[in-house]
C-alpha cells in the first residue's frame, strides 16, 4: 500500500483533544480509569522486551528511541514511558549483572496533535526522569518520524480517534444519515458500517506510517478499547457512554436548549473495532508480528474507583473539546450535570456492561 492514499501529518480532528490545564476538569486530574490500566500492561513490556530486542538497539546505536502517539498531557504518558525504560534496564542488568550500568541513552517522542496542550505537560515532566523529551505535533495517521527511526513505539487509549467523520452520517440523503444519535451504538446499521470503513482505512494508514518507522525488530504495544468478537456495539461499556451522552443532547434538544439540527450533525470521530477487524488490519498491512494480543483483566469503572460523578468528570475531561467546538460552551455545566444524574440511573448497567481493553504487542518484520 503506498503511503499517498494516506492523509498527511495534519490534523482534521483537532478539536478531539483533552481538556487541558491540570485544574478539577482537565485531563490530568480525570484520567484514573486509563491509569489503572497502564498499570495492569506492565508485566507485558517486561516479557517483551528480549535479549534480541537489547541486541538490535546496541546494533542501531546506543539511542533507544521511544515515542508515545496519543500522548495528551500526562500522567499517564510518562508512567508509560518510565515502564519501558525500567523494562528495558532491568532486561540489561539481568543479562550483564545487577552492578552494570545500561550503555544506553534514552530519547522519548511525546506526540499528539499540535492543539495538544504540550504546555502542561512539559511543565510537569518528572524532574528525576532519565530521558531526553521532546514533543512531536502532527496525527499518527500520518508519518510523524524519519524511517527506521523508533525502537519502542506505544500508544494507550488513542487509536479509537478517527481522522475524520464519514459524510454519510452528515448526509441527509444516505441510510447512514445519524438523525438523532451522536455515535453508532443504537443506531441503524449503516451507520455502524460507515464508521467501521473509516476505521479500516485509518487502521492501514496507522499501520503504515508506524512500520516505516520502527526498526526492524522494533517493538510497538497498542493499548486500546476493543470490542469481542460476536458480541454487540450497544453491550459494550464505552459505546453505553457516548450513547447516554447523545440522549442526554437530544433531552436537552426537546426542552429548546440546544437546536435538534445540532445533534442531527453532531458525530463523535470513535469507533470501538472488534478484535478480529484489529486482527485483519494487521494481517493487510504485513509487516507486523503479533507477539501479544490479550484483552486486559477488566478494568471497571468501580475497579478505578469512579462513582457516577467521577466517571461524567472523565468523559467530560475527553469530549469537551468537541461538545464546545459543536454547541458552545455555555451548554457544557448543564449538560455534564443531566450526564451525572443519567449516569446515576443507569449504574446499574454501566457496571455491568463489557469492558474490554485490548492489548497489542507487534514486533516489526526484519
Ligand atoms: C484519551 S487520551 C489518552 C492519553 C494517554 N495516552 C492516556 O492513556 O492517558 C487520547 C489522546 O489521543 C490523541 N489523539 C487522538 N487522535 C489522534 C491522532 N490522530 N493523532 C495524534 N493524537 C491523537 C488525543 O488528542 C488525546 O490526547
């Protein structure tokens, strides 16, 4: 596949970014959920990183290149990225002796899109970090690094984003046209079938990029909401979600507070795949093998500790940027509130619905 059929490093979804700052809303203070599961993949970067991995990095110079995609403002990046370096070290000392210190240099890539709010996170790298930091803005949908030029690339709770919205939802006349709904999970099955192709031809052009850019033997480890195979989009946590949050714009549509034109038009740009549509994209694109692929012990909501509060502060830490960008910010208190209260009548299901996290280790064919 050539990488022209795929969009270039700008960014058509820039209005996806988390909530900034590291206030009571931001993205900093709301990301307990996606902690806990970093936390839980540790043990897998530990048994991936290998002898023959250290061996490849010694080969490629003494730089191993790490770089986070979907980074946003931290915590959870740079717990992610002192992993794989501990990961890393501690496969060294195992090897050479527990006196011998690492030969190598750490530089870390901390990306995301350009509207990212890379203020914050310089500003709170650890000060004890044994990395040299740099960030790099652009969509990791297109070409971010110079070829063969990664070791390590890792991305957690950020390849559910699309580039961009399918038209036919936007379209009147197609069956995909989403009247009413802000995302695929109640929806007619043409729409959940114009967000999958999206998400296929994403898919390619992320795994495209990344396989030019790991060296051979590199190792990338994908963290992201996946979807059972056979089971359906309407049981599946995340999706019960954002279809709360749509029927919360549609209440608020009926009493006159926001325009049902503007819910009509508004699309969240995610779509949670199944494994076997991950599985086949990996398989199109080739140049990948899969060395681990596991659905994470389940994290839920009441795991990470989240009430119905803390779990509407969450969204809201994620979907504010595109709520203002479509409605304005004035709705954002109202809305987050009625959130709060349906989330409260339905906990029920919410804790019971399935969460699936899935876990990807691939090693770039040699
Ligand atoms: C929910 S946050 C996850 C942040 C962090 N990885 C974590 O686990 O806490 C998703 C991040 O992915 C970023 N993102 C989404 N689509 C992207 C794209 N096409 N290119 C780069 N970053 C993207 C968003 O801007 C956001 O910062």
């Amino acid at each position: 596949m050539s990488s022209s059929l795929c969009y270039e490093s700008k960014t058509p979804m820039e209005e996806c970014i988390m909530s900034g700052g590291n206030d009571q809303l931001s993205y900093t203070k709301n990301s307990t959920y996606q902690g806990r599961v970093i936390e839980v993949t540790r043990p897998l970067i530990n048994e991936a990183i290998s002898e023959k991995f250290l061996a490849e990095c010694l080969l490629s110079g003494r730089t191993i290149c790490i770089a986070d995609l979907g980074c946003s403002i931290g915590p959870n990046t740079f717990i992610s990225m002192q992993n794989i370096i501990d990961s890393i070290t501690s496969m060294y000392k195992s090897i050479h002796g527990q006196n011998k210190t690492t030969p190598f240099t750490f530089q870390v890539f901390f990306s995301d899109h350009p509207s990212n709010d890379f203020n914050t996170l310089f500003k709170s790298l650890p000060q004890d970090r044994q990395y040299h930091a740099s960030g790099v803005p652009g969509s990791f949908y297109g070409r971010l690094f110079p070829p063969a030029s990664l070791h390590f690339v890792h991305s957690s709770f950020a390849l559910h984003w699309l580039s961009k919205l399918p038209e036919e939802l936007m379209d009147k006349n197609s069956l995909a046209w989403n009247k009413g709904r802000i995302d695929y999970t109640n929806a007619r099955e043409e729409v959940a079938e114009a967000y999958a192709s999206q998400r296929r031809k994403d898919l390619d052009c992320f795994l495209l990029a990344r396989a030019e850019e790991l060296v051979p033997q590199g190792l990338m480890m994908i963290v992201v909401p996946a979807r059972p195979n056979g089971v359906s989009h309407s049981h599946i946590l995340f999706n019960i979600l954002n279809d709360i949050l749509g029927s919360c714009l549609m209440e608020m549509a009926k009493r006159g507070i926001v325009r049902e034109e503007s819910v009509n038009s508004c699309n969240l740009p995610m779509y949670v795949a199944s494994i076997e549509e991950i599985e086949e994209a990996i398989k199109r694109n080739g140049s990948f093998s899969i060395e681990k692929m596991q659905i994470l012990p389940s994290v839920s909501t009441t795991d990470a500790g989240l009430s119905p509060q803390g779990t509407s502060s969450g969204i809201r830490a994620i979907m504010e940027g595109i709520i203002k960008e479509h409605f304005g910010f004035e709705i954002l208190d109202e809305l987050f509130e009625l959130y709060t209260k349906k989330l409260e009548e339905n906990y029920h299901n919410i804790v019971s619905a399935k969460v699936c996290n899935l876990v990807l280790m691939l090693k770039r064919n040699s």
